[in-house]
C-alpha cells in the first residue's frame, strides 16, 4: 500500500487583509493545511476603526471572529497566540499564549502581521495620545472623546472646559483627516441640545502636521477641497505645526522657523506614522538583512524572504519597492504569496515578481463629502463619497456585516444618530495602568510593550 503524503503545512501569521485573504487563496488547494496564528481572535477593518472611535459603527462590525470567517475553510484552523521568533532553520514558529509557549513547524510561512503606531521615537505619548491601530486603541478613543464632553458638562470653570473641549488629531493622512472630520460632526451636528451646561458646538477640532498639505500623495486639487470640507465643517487645519512634545493636559507645536505653541488639550489622537510588528526585525535579524527604520522586512520580487523561497512576508510588514500601506496592498501580495504556494505544491515553476495592481484611494472627509483618485478619475464630493460607501461594503467580510454597517450609516448620515456611543472609563484606565507597568496585553501593538 502506498504511504499517506503529508500535507503541506502553511503557517500564515497575522488574521488582517493580508493573512485573510492567504488563507482564503489556499481553501482549494489539494494536500494543504493552514494555521493560522493570531494574537486577536478577530480581523480587523482597519480603515473603519475611526467609526467605532466616534460611535457610528460597533466594534463587531468591523472586526468579525476570524473562526467565524474561516468556519467554513476546512483546510484551516485558527491559534491564538502571539508570535515572538521564527526557527528559519528548523522551519517553526514560535508563538506564546496566556497557556505558555508553543513552536509550530511549517512547509511554506507567510508573515502578514501588520503595523502599529509610531511615535518617531516618543512613545511615552502613546499614554496620552492614543493611535487608531486596533480595536482597543478605537475603544479607548471613544472613551475619551465622549468623556470630555460628559467632564466638561461637569465643570463650570472655564479653562477647564476650553482644555476638555479642544480636540487634538495628529497626521493630515487619510486616518487623521476622517478622524478629525467625524469628531467635527459630533460636535456641531449630533451632539447639540443633548447637553444642559455646556455648548459641544464652542468644540476645537485642530488638524496637525508639518506636512504641507493635507492628505500628502494625492494631487494638490483633492488635497485642496478635503481641506476647504474640514475647514467647512469646522476643524482648524494646522499643517506645516510639528508635534514636540504631549502631556496630560496639552500639545506642544512648533513650526517650521522653530516657534513653538502650547495648546490645552485633554483629548489627543495620533494617526501619523507607523511602524512594523516586531516579529518583523525578528524575522529580519534571523535572515540577515537590514529591516527599515520603520521595521519594515526587504522582501525579494516574490514577497519572499531573501535566501528563504519558502518564507514570505506581504502587507504592510513588507518592503517591496515604494508600495503604500493600503489595504489593497496586502490583499494582493497576500493572494501573491498563496499561488507561489500551490504552484509550488503542484509542481509549477515559481518565483514570479509580484506586480501591485493600484485600484484607486479614497478618504471620506465629512458626510456626503469624500475626495477619491481612480486611475485617471479624481472627483471630490458627494460622487467620490458614494464610491468610498460602495468600495467598503464590498471589503467588509460577511453578509451579516454589511447590513448592519449600511443601517448604523443610515442612521448616523442620515440622521443625527450614533448607536455606538456607550463607553466606560476602564476602557481608558486599564489600558494605561498596562502601559505603566510595562504588562502588555497578548497581541499588543509596538507601542503597548
């Protein structure tokens, strides 16, 4: 009788675009297994959080259970655990858990774990100015947004007030320009009349960055409407402003000519800047290569790790030329990275360049007002805002997701709703007492350890 082949272990670490749609391009392959190694249980709708942060959608909709995801796929199985280093020789991961340590070995690895926030060498404001990277990150936010204006209706000193009701977002990218543009329509459109001592429409919403222009990469003509949009709805643009300094009470900027601005802020956001998941200077540190000041691994043509064909790297964890940190980029080298597994599997040639095919960008600024760039198409408006609503429905996993996404946007575009708005103060403190006592919860970004 002829001996049972083994199948081909596939270990794909991370459960974001990147690891999803790996191992959702491996569900028919013959003689493949998948593991899934994870340190959240769920995947995460990056480009949404900012919603969950500002109470239109809850946390379940933009981050369904990956078992859920994959419950079908037979051929796969999801590990909780958070991988801290890779046995290149040995062909293992390891990966650690609440239960200890535990090693799985692969045949082919794909490493899609992501990126966190980067404070360019500050991280103690992370204490202070949480970033929008993961569900606890949105969580908190909320907290903090709603609790100034719960503390401010508390107060009658006015300084006190002005430093609650001044809100801080750092970065004109895509995150800190939808950020800034929802936490304006909470307070000059959902939240008036709901408040007896305080005004949320005296709200100061300040857009920082030393960037030129908002929305750096896009054309200058898109730029310019997102900026006349937020200024419209009522936040103040402070491009060409360097964060220098954050503490508990304030932001410290300073311009280009070295003048430097305290601004009394309690609520800070920081959506600029990221850096790669720590397993990836891991990774980079055991293949011999130089990763990227932002901890990003130099990949081969193939998404593949140089001198280890049977270990790639994809999504923003990647180095691969001058790729944006997009969503459609992990997607894709993600699809990449399966199909030089099955061709390897299959007995194919293997070692095709991965070509990164631009299907477009999109931010949303305000309601009905979005700017996109498609190929040659760039429209702002109430157009370019319905593709940005058509675009992420399609993207969202799960029917159960979009219908529910599409009735909360309803209710808050539409109307002056927002379903999502309960939060509690453990959801600030807890996260900071980890913080301080360097106990870093299992799957932590960078900047929690």
């Amino acid at each position: 009788m002829a001996p049972t082949r083994r199948p081909h272990d596939v270990v794909v670490v991370g459960s974001g675009f990147g690891g999803l749609f790996t191992t959702r391009a491996l569900a028919r392959v013959p003689g493949v297994r998948v593991t899934v190694i994870s340190g959240v249980n769920h995947h995460l709708f990056q480009p949404l959080l900012y919603q969950v942060a500002t109470g239109i959608l809850s946390s379940g909709e933009v981050a369904p259970a990956t078992r859920d995801v994959l419950r079908r796929q037979r051929n796969a199985r999801v590990v909780l655990g958070l991988v801290e280093d890779v046995d290149l020789e040995a062909h293992e991961v390891v990966h650690r858990s609440p239960l200890g340590v535990t090693r799985t070995r692969y045949d082919s690895l794909v490493v899609a774990a992501g990126a966190g926030q980067s404070y360019f060498g500050n991280d103690h404001f992370s204490e202070y100015a949480p970033g929008l990277k993961s569900l606890d990150d949105a969580m908190e936010v909320r907290a903090r947004i709603f609790g100034a204006f719960e503390l401010a209706e508390l107060t009658g000193d006015e300084e006190v007030v002005e430093r609650l009701l001044t809100f801080v977002v750092v970065g004109a990218g895509p995150t800190g320009v939808e950020m800034a543009g929802q936490v304006a329509e909470l307070a000059h459109r959902v939240l008036p009349g709901q408040f007896r001592h305080v005004d949320p429409s005296r709200a100061r919403i300040l857009l920082v960055d030393p960037v030129p222009q908002v929305l750096p990469g896009y054309p200058e003509r898109l730029s310019a409407a997102a900026t006349r949009e937020l200024e419209h709805v009522g936040v103040e643009v402070w491009t060409g402003w360097k964060v220098v300094d954050v503490d508990e009470r304030s932001v410290t900027v300073e311009d280009q000519d070295g003048n430097r601005r305290v601004v009394p802020s309690v609520c800070k956001v920081w959506a600029a800047g990221v850096a790669g998941a720590p397993v990836g200077r891991v990774l980079a540190e055991r293949a011999g290569v130089e990763p990227t000041r932002s901890g990003q691994v130099p990949v081969e043509q193939d998404c593949t790790l140089p001198g280890h064909p049977e270990v790639f790297v994809v999504g923003d964890l990647m180095r691969h030329g001058k790729l944006p940190g997009v969503a459609q980029v992990a997607i894709q080298s993600g699809q990449h990275a399966a199909d030089q597994i099955r061709r390897r599997v299959q007995g194919e040639p293997t070692g095709q360049e991965f070509v990164y095919r631009d299907k477009g960008s999109m931010a949303t600024v305000s309601r009905f007002f979005a700017v996109a760039q498609i190929g040659s198409v760039r429209t702002s408006g109430l157009v370019a805002w319905a593709l940005w609503l058509g675009v992420h429905l399609v993207y969202l996993v799960g029917f159960k997701n979009r219908l529910t996404t599409l009735l909360h946007w309803a209710v808050s575009f539409v109307g002056r709703g927002r379903s999502e708005r309960a939060s509690t103060w453990q959801q600030v403190v807890a996260r900071t007492t980890l913080r301080r006592t360097g106990q870093a919860a299992l799957g932590s970004r960078a900047d929690d350890t």
